[in-house]
C-alpha cells in the first residue's frame, strides 16, 4: 500500500480541540504524522487534495443495531456497512437486541463472521447482560469477552430485578467488562409513546415523565458504589437526569453516558402530525429538555454522541402511534445530524467528533477516533456546508424508517477511509 498524503485540508482533530488547516500522512494504513507541517512522504505516495474541506476521525458509532440474526430483512450486515461507510461511520458498535439475543459464544461468533464477510467498515459487538435479554440469569460475561464483546446491554430491556443487575455488575466489575444501561423506571415506561405534558395531552398519547429516566439513572448509580463496576448509560435525554449523573462522576465512580442524535436535534413537537418515524424509545423531549443536554455534551458531561440506528421495515411503522415499533435508522444521518448544532452554532466540530469519535473509542479501549500519530487511519472527508433534501429512498439501509426524510440537511460526506483504504467516495 502506498503512502496516502491528505493536502489542503481543514483538520478536525478532537484530541488536541483544534480545527485548523494541514496535512496528513498515511503509511501503512496508520497516521504517521499531521499538521501545519508534514514530514516528506516516501517515493510511492498518492496525494489526495482535499479542497479545504474537513477532514476527521470516522466516527465510532456506539449502538448499532444490526438485524443478523433472526431479522435480515430490516438490515444485514452488508446492508449497514455500506450504510456506514456512506455516512462517514468507519466502526459501529453492534447491539445484542436481535432474534435471538446475543447471549452465547456461538451466536456471537456466527455475527462476527457475517461482519467480517459483509461489511467494509470495522465492526465490534456487544453482548447481551441476561439470557435472553430476559433479565432472570446473567450471561457468561468471560466466554463471550473472549469470544470478542467489547460491552454487555439488555438494549431496552430493562433488567427490573435489582438483585440480578447487581450480581451481573459485581461479576462484570470483577473482569473489567463495560456495563451499557438504559435509563428508565419500567413500571413508568412500559406502554409509553410520548413524553408526559400538555402536548401528549392533546394528542391523546400514552406518555411517560421524565423522571422515569431520572429513577433509572439514580438505580443504576447506587449499585455502581456497590459494585464498582464499569458502566455507560446508552441515553441521557432529560434534564432531570443531569445532576445525577454529574454527582456520579464527581464522586469518582466509572461511568459515562450518551445521547442520541434525535434527541439532540428533535424535540417533542415535531411528533404533532402522529408520524411514526418520530416514535422513539425514550420519546422525544421538551425543547428545554433538548437544549439542556446539548449544554451536557458541549461541557463534557455527556461523553457521547451516536445515531441509536434501529432498522423498522415499512409494516412495522405503518400503524397507529401507540401500537407502532420505535426506533429509527441513523447511520447515513448521523453526520449531517449533528453539523444542524455545528450551524447553528451550538457546538463546534471538535466537540462534535469529540463525541462521536474519540469517546467512544476511549471508552470501548479501541485505538480509533483520533488523528494523532500511530492511530488507524480510519478517516471522514466530508463537506460540512453542502445543502440537500433528504430522500429515505436513497439511504442505502434496508429499512427507511428515518425522521429526516423530506428535511432540509447540510454536509455531506465526500470520502470514508478504513485503514487508509477508501470504503466510500461520494460520486
């Protein structure tokens, strides 16, 4: 492989916080060297000029739920590498929340092999906390980190059982294995399709208090102390649960947490016509509840950014409000997304990719989402101020279950390199 010189590029490096013009060199597939002033590449190079445009770490895309198996009609593993590699996705981190669950060695070998095969960016799984995400017995957290997960979640599925989730966090805490949670009170949340208020009110939906959020994060924080496990909280969508989780962290315990790219550029309101690409699981928030956690992750309070990518096939989505499946596909609208904040100037690019890239990578121990020297050379080329409206049917998912469709978006990936090798260039 030759050398790869990246010219006239707009750097956007989240480790160092800078967003400023250079060079980068590729040798090998792994960054040598960047900056203002790059050392002299060797004879077989192949310079590519960016044009000025940006040029990031791929984003790590924590929390990708990819249908293999049991489901492969709503997305395979083929089918959402390409996804990601089209939106500047250079590793996404798979959910066990498949048919059946990831829950053994041999389940999570066989959708290795199928990433592997199918897929041209990385791909890291995780595995299931509970046998079948069921929440009555704990997996067997040492086979299956061997086997090569790289965190445990029940998903949505929460474990009620207090005793259970604390024995699966004591033993996981024993090995050093991460804990991904979800938030929520089930009792509160069950049947829930809205976000408690008088907009729910008008429209007659089943609706849910943020403080159901709050009580699971303030559970799940209490069998930390007692356990010292490692633990990520999958979604931090309200205001309520902020203080809890900032006590947490100041109080030295291991944990960090995330937020969805709806939540953080959708709220409440825009489910107003009952469209059901809106119906998320937690529901979408209040604008205060919005603009408050953007505050979260322009602080660092919330570590990471991800696109919760859930595929829904069109008879799963076309019914009622209340009976239809939530979730909403994410990983080609992840980027654009997030560069509506950078526009409208509530966080910066390095912020950005400091979220979506660096943290997630730190967290999960991958030595990707950086541009420092020695990393991969996993890397996004985009054009942050290109104009487009989005059409569902041209995302290259399965499923088209995204709430952009028809909405005006700006930036757009014109390159994605895995390893220094393009997976994606924008025709």
């Amino acid at each position: 492989m030759s050398d790869l010189l990246f010219t006239n590029a707009r750097l956007i490096d989240p480790e160092a916080g800078t967003d400023e013009p250079g060079a980068l060199l590729v040798r090998a597939g792994r960054i040598v060297d960047q900056g203002q002033e790059v050392g002299l590449p060797g004879e077989d190079v192949t310079v590519i000029d960016c044009g000025g445009k940006c040029l990031a770490p791929g984003i790590v895309d924590l929390g990708v739920k990819v249908c293999e198996p049991g489901e492969r009609h709503k997305e395979s593993y083929r089918s959402a590498g390409r996804a990601a590699a089209a939106g500047g996705v250079t590793t996404i981190v798979t959910r066990p929340d498949t048919a059946p669950a990831i829950d053994s060695p041999e389940t999570l070998e066989f959708v290795t092999r199928r990433a592997q095969a199918d897929a041209p960016v990385r791909v890291v799984p995780m595995a299931a906390l509970t046998k079948g995400r069921a929440g009555r017995e704990m997996t067997e957290i040492g086979f299956l980190m061997d086997a090569g997960a790289v965190a445990f979640s029940d998903c949505d599925h929460v474990v009620a059982n207090t005793k259970v989730l604390s024995r699966a966090l004591s033993y996981a805490g024993a090995l050093g294995a991460l804990v991904i949670g979800h938030p929520q009170e089930p009792g509160l949340s069950a049947g829930a399709a809205a976000t408690s208020g008088k907009f729910a009110s008008l429209r007659g939906l089943p609706a849910v208090s943020p403080m159901a959020e709050r009580m699971g994060l303030d559970r799940d924080i209490a069998l930390l102390e007692m356990t010292g496990a490692r633990y990520h909280a999958d979604q931090i969508t309200t205001a309520r649960a902020l203080p809890a989780l900032a006590r947490a962290k100041a109080n030295g315990l291991d944990i960090t947490a995330g937020v969805g790219i709806h939540h953080l550029t959708l709220n409440e309101f825009d489910v107003a016509d009952y469209r059901t690409f809106f119906k998320l699981k937690p529901p979408l928030r209040s604008e205060d509840d919005r603009t408050a956690v953007i505050e979260a992750v322009r602080s660092g309070l919330i570590d990471v950014i991800c696109s919760m990518h859930t595929p829904q096939d069109e008879e799963s989505k076309r019914l009622p409000f209340e009976e239809a499946a939530s979730g909403a596909v994410g990983l080609e609208t992840l980027l654009p997304a997030a560069l509506r904040l950078y526009h409208a100037e509530a966080l910066d690019l390095p912020t950005l990719f400091r979220a979506m890239s660096l943290n997630p990578a730190k967290r999960l121990g991958l030595d990707t989402g950086r541009l420092g020297a020695g990393a991969p050379a996993d890397l996004v080329l985009f054009d942050p101020d290109a104009p487009f409206v989005l059409d569902r049917f041209t995302l290259r998912s399965k499923s088209k279950n995204t709430p952009f469709d028809g909405g005006r978006m700006q930036g757009r990936v014109l390159a994605t390199y895995v390893g220094g090798a393009p997976v994606y260039r924008r025709d």
